[in-house]
C-alpha cells in the first residue's frame, strides 16, 4: 500500500481515536473499557505508555500508542482471543483487531478439539484486522480472501457506535465490511469459521520452466493437492556476475511449492520450527543485504543472488500442522521488498496462467538485453476461489470460478521495477480485466484509477450505500486515491 494512502488512512483513525480518548487499533486493547474518574477512559489492564511508537513493514506507516496490552500467558490470549461453538458454523474463533495470526493460530493450536484457520497470508505476524481489511489472501483454491472464512465482525463506525456485521444480519452489508479498506471505521473484532487440525506435506520441487508447455499439469496438480504455489527466482540459471550474456531463459527452472494433507507425524517439534524461521531470518536478511548494497553499482550482478541462496536446498518434503505449512517462511521485517499482484480469471484450461507466467520470465530477458534487471527477488502465482465481497479483486457471483494471483517482488529500490510492472498490469488490464492488490503497489500505474472506478463500478455503488449510512461525514474517507476510483464510479 502507498505512503499516501497509508498516511491518509491513519489520519482519519488517529482523529477518530482522539475523539474517543482511547486507541482501539491494537490487540494491546481489552473488550471492556471502564470509567475512572480521575483518569477519563481506563482500559482494563493496558498499561498506559508514553513514546512507544509502531511502525509497519516497510517504515512508511508509523503510530504513537497511548497503551499497550502486551499478551504473555495462555490467560491473557483467552481474554483477546474467544473461541466458541456457533449454532450455524460450529466452532468459531474471535480476535480482536490486532491479534496477529501467529497469537490466533497458537489459540486455536491448543484449544481442545485442535482447530485452524482454513488459509492464510503467508506471514503470521500480520494482524486479523489488516488482514480482513485489504482482502489478503493465502493459496488455496478451495478458499478464497481471508475475509471470506469471517462469519462476522464488529466496527466502531463514525458515530461511536460499535456495530455487528454478519450474514445473517443483512448480507449486502456484510459483503461491504469484509474488505472495508478501513472505510467503514475502526474494526474492534473478527470472527472466523475454523476447521479441525489436519497436518499437511510440504513439498518444493524443482522443474525446468519448459514444464509450463503443459499448462494442464498446473490443473493436474491442484486437483490433487491442498493448495499450490510456483516460484521464480530471476535468471536462476545463469551465473549473472560472469556470464556474458543473460539469453536462454529456457535454461531456468521453477519451484512447484505443494501442499497435500495427510495423517503421517509432523517432522519438527514448535522448538525446532523456531530455530528453523531464525535460519531463514538470517537468510532473508543476508539476501536483502547483499543485493541492497551492490544494487546501485551492479544491478545485474545481484539478479539472481536470491535464486542462489534460496535454492540450495533443492526438492525437499517434510509434514508440519496446517498453520505451520501455511507460515512456511518467518518473517524478517529488516529485509524490505515492494510488491504487486494482480489478479485475473482462470482458464478452464489453465493456459492464461502458464502463458501469463512465461512471459513474465520471457520480459525480464528482454529487459536484461536492455541493461535493466527489474525483478531480483521473485515473482509467484497462487490459485483461489471467488468470493462476494463487494471490493474484492476476486468479486464473483459463481462460486465456482478460480483466480490466479500474480505477484512480482524485488527489494525496495529496484531501478525498473516500476516500467516492468506497468507494463504487466496494462496487459492484464486488457485482457483479463485484472484487478491490483489493494494492499501492494499499484498507483503509479498510469492512469488505474479511472481504471479502476471501470471495473469496481457495480461494486463501488453497491459499498456506497452502505459506506454512506455508516460514515455519513466522510471521517474514514479522505484517501485521495480511493476518493477518485470512487467519484469515477459513482459520478460518471
Ligand atoms: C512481505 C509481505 C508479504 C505479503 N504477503 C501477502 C500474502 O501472502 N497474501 C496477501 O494477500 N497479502 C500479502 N501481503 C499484503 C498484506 O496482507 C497486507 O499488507 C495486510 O494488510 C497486512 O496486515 P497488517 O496487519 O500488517 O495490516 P496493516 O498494515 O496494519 O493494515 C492494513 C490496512 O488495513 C486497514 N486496517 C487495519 N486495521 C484496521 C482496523 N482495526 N480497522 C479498520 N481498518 C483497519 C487500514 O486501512 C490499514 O491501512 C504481504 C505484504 C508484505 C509486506
């Protein structure tokens, strides 16, 4: 996500917390809030602090929190985090806001039946409500956004007032406030379906990238797998510092990352998984280090350090609990990357999505003939299913339909990132009527707002309605970008 967008999303919060005297927007907050006189609003057993500031991922995006509920006893999780039996959807898991997937996984990880989450973002340091808000997704193709596992949600609206959202209350609102991009108001509480604890292989296997001739072998693998994703690492098979010339991307290959459930033991205790993530942490870092400092003086040499470093061990296969498999990599949040995805239909066939992967590999040889190397970290695709929230890149009335997610990710800085990506998204837009990731980087694609007030349009005068009766006075809507996509929809 942008810094303005970002900025202006956190502005608009931060007036609505100092209305309120209170910072609703952490997990570090507890449900009941008391009246003490002396101090204005108390909240139970946040500790109030002063100069404590959080930043996001990337630094661009920074708070300053009044008090801060830190979590340390399976207690304290109980309290932020409920997990109860649902007349409808059996057992059922609420967090508050800024429970992170890892504190919510753990919850339902020792919870007795053992329960998960059905899919998830890759990284469990992300929080339930950034989640929900922005759409994000994991991988698998029997589930769609995250936000389509929520069977209901409570926001702080404009007014104050904290209101539920649910299928059963009103199904047009609540296809609104599964993916809100905060415009609806502050999200207090999710509430997700769970599924019980099943264990998965992970599996990485090694192919040449002339494997994608065969696109039915993509269909092959999801129909008998849980999910799927594939991986390029750029220019893996050239020694970019030596050879002359970077030509025959035939040479590459790809990562087929699998998922398949499956009884067998899981292979590592939690202990060993925690020293497993500080590896990778100090892989990621390593990788973001290197590729970093050479970039200005040698972007080609650093191409394909990633491919180097993250491929050496080749073809493995171990069994870990769902949430586990999930999370397969830590997050390092020293090691900075920009992202952007796209999302378009599937073929029944599935040709558009190895025709659309191929030639991402096949552009970054044909900017490396120009001295330009755009992509030094990787690019991967994932498949899921439909969904009906109504600002949802993966928007459709047919349950039956898959999506492909495409993503590009280099490290933060990289010269021709942005000239690459625009010219993917454009052939996206054209022939797919591919839609951006909220949550990455789209706006400096030229002219995508108007483009998307085009394709959300039935959408966006859908959301307004109920945006309208939640937020009559705009305070959640002053993100300049969204404004625009909206007016163009709404006005046109
Ligand atoms: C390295 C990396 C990997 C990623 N991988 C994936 C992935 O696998 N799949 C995927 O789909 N996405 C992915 N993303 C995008 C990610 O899912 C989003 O950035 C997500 O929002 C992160 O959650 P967060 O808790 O950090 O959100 P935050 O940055 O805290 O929030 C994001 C936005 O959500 C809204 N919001 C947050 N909390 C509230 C609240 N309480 N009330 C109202 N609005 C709120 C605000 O508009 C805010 O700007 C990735 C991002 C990064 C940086």
């Amino acid at each position: 996500m942008t810094e303005q967008f970002r900025d202006r999303s956190y502005e608009n919060q931060k007036k609505f917390f100092d209305r309120h005297h209170c910072a609703l927007f952490s997990k570090s907050i507890r449900v009941s809030v008391e009246i003490n006189s002396n101090e204005g609003l108390f909240i139970r057993s946040a500790i109030p602090i002063r100069n404590k500031t959080w930043e996001n991922y990337n630094g661009e995006f920074r708070i300053t929190l009044k008090a801060i509920f830190e979590p340390t006893t399976l207690e304290d999780l109980i309290d932020i985090i409920t997990v109860q039996k649902h007349f409808k959807y059996g057992w059922t898991v609420t967090a508050e806001a800024g429970t992170s997937l890892l504190e919510l996984d753990n919850a339902l990880r020792y919870h007795d039946p053992p329960l998960t989450l059905d899919s998830e973002a890759i990284y469990d340091s992300f929080r339930v409500s950034g989640v929900v808000a922005v759409g994000a997704h994991g991988a698998k193709p029997s589930s769609g956004i995250m936000p389509d596992q929520v069977c209901s949600m409570t926001i702080v609206t404009g007014s104050g007032k904290l209101c539920e959202f649910s299928e059963e209350k009103n199904k047009l609102e609540f296809n609104a406030a599964k993916v809100n991009l905060g415009l609806l108001g502050i999200i207090y509480t999710v509430t997700f379906r769970t599924k019980p604890m099943y264990n998965l292989r992970l599996s990485y296997t090694y192919v040449p990238v002339t494997w994608l001739n065969y696109p039915l072998r993509i269909k092959h693998l999801l129909e008998t797998s849980d999910s799927i994703q594939l991986y390029y690492f750029p220019y893996n098979g050239f020694n970019t510092s030596e050879d002359p010339n970077l030509y025959d991307f035939t040479r590459d290959q790809i990562v087929v990352k699998r998922w398949e459930r499956t009884n067998e033991p899981v292979s590592f205790t939690q202990q060993q998984l925690k020293q497993t993530h500080e590896t990778q942490r100090q892989n990621f870092i390593k990788i973001y280090e290197i590729i970093s400092s050479n970039l200005p003086q040698n972007p080609r040499a650093v191409a394909n350090v990633a491919a180097k470093i993250l491929s050496a061990n080749k073809n493995t296969s171990f069994v870990f609990q769902a949430p586990d498999a999930i999370h397969s990599f830590a997050y390092e949040p020293r090691a900075k990357y920009d992202l952007s995805s796209y999302t378009f239909k599937v073929y029944p066939d599935f040709s558009n999505v190895a025709a659309e992967f191929f030639y991402g590999i096949k552009t970054l040889y044909e900017f490396a003939k120009e001295g330009k190397y755009p992509l030094n970290y990787l690019m991967e695709f994932r498949i899921l299913k439909s969904d009906e929230a109504l600002l949802s890149p993966t928007f459709n009335h047919d349950p039956n339909v898959l999506y492909c997610s495409l993503d590009y990710m280099p490290i933060t800085g990289t010269p021709d990132y942005e000239e690459f990506v625009t010219l993917m998204a454009q052939r996206f837009f054209n022939k797919y009527k591919a839609k951006p990731h909220w949550a990455k980087k789209w706006e400096f694609i030229p002219n995508v707002l108007s483009y998307l007030s085009d394709v959300y349009s039935d959408q966006i005068k859908l959301f307004e309605k109920v945006r309208a009766k939640y937020d009559p006075d705009k305070i959640f809507f002053d993100n300049k970008s969204l404004e625009e996509i909206f007016n163009g929809a709404l006005y046109k």
